[in-house]
C-alpha cells in the first residue's frame, strides 16, 4: 500500500524523478511522458464523471483505477529479478474494456459520418477524455519503440479510447445526438 507522509522531497528540483525501480531518470524521459499522461487521462475522465450518470459513473471510477494501475505499469520497467513483483495491466482488464464496448455500442444508432466531440456535456467531456488518452497511447506506443513495454498496457490504452467514444455517443442520447462531420461544408 502506498502511505504518503510528505509531499515534497526537492528530490526532483533538479529535473530528475525516480522510477518505481528507484532508478533516476529525466522528468522529460518517454516513460515518465507516458505515466504522466496516463495520469492525465484520469484527470480527464474525473471531468467527464462531473456530468456521467450513476451506471457510467460506477465504470468511469473503476477507469480511473486501473490508470493508476497503467501508471504504476508504465513507472516499472522490466527487469530480471525484481525486487517486489510489478504491478502490470493484465488481460482481464482489457477484455473487461472490450465487453463494456460491446455493450454499449449494442444500443446504438449505426455511424454514418465521422462525429465531431460535442453534443451534450457528458458527451463533450467523454470525447475530451478520449483525445487525452489517444495522446496517451502515441506516448506510450514511442516508450514500446526504443523500451519494454507491457503489450496488455498497449492494448488496455487502445481499448480504452474505444470505450471512451463509444460512451460518448451513448451519452449523445445513444447516438442521435451525435455532430457528424459534414465533409467540406465550409468551402
């Protein structure tokens, strides 16, 4: 369990932070980009719980779990022997994000058009909340270029932007509130 008992350290006033390995690295470093950015797609999706109802609510909250989870993923990098057994995104938690999409996109109208973010608030929220985790996933698909990366941590941010325009179409009165985009309307 993790007990903070002071909030600064000046342990990173010098533009280094450490990893949950204890190694020290850049607070520009792609890992820490890519945790840090999953952090923000909590924060985002803690916006779009303003407006959610009760049943997304329930499912928003446990997201927002598991991006500490993806955090505390992305903070450890692989290693042989470590020292305490890291905490990585399992298969379970994407499938569970694959059957919520599946549920939810059961109800709604069928797309014709991309969709513009916007519509009711809820579902403005929720788009922004997938853009920030779109942005999360480049960052950490670059970390997976150049470093070991947990593939079910790839997966589990890509399901999750799914997930997230899926429940924003369902918050645009289950897709007939949606904005299309309307292909050179303005020309």
């Amino acid at each position: 369990m993790v007990k903070l008992t002071k909030i600064y350290t000046r342990g990173g006033d010098k533009g280094a932070t450490s990893l949950a390995d204890g190694s020290r690295v850049a607070k520009h470093d792609l890992r820490v980009a890519a945790y840090g950015s999953a952090d923000e797609t909590g924060a985002a999706i803690g916006l779009a719980r303003l407006e959610s109802r009760d049943s997304d609510d329930a499912l928003l909250s446990r997201i927002q779990n598991d991006l500490f989870d993806l955090g505390a993923d992305l903070a450890t990098p692989e290693a042989e022997n470590p020292k305490y057994p890291p905490l990585r995104i399992a298969a379970a938690q994407v499938a569970y994000l694959e059957a919520e999409i599946d549920r939810l996109n059961a109800e709604l109208e069928p797309l014709n058009s991309f969709v513009l973010s916007g519509g009711r608030p809820a579902a403005a929220r929720l788009h922004f909340a997938r853009t920030v985790a779109r942005r999360t996933e480049r960052q950490i698909t670059a970390l997976a270029a150049v470093e070991m990366v947990n593939p079910e941590a790839v997966k589990y941010i890509n399901r999750l932007s799914d997930l997230l325009f899926v429940m924003a179409r369902h918050a645009n009165d289950k897709g007939r509130a949606d904005v299309l985009w309307i292909p050179g309307a303005n020309r």
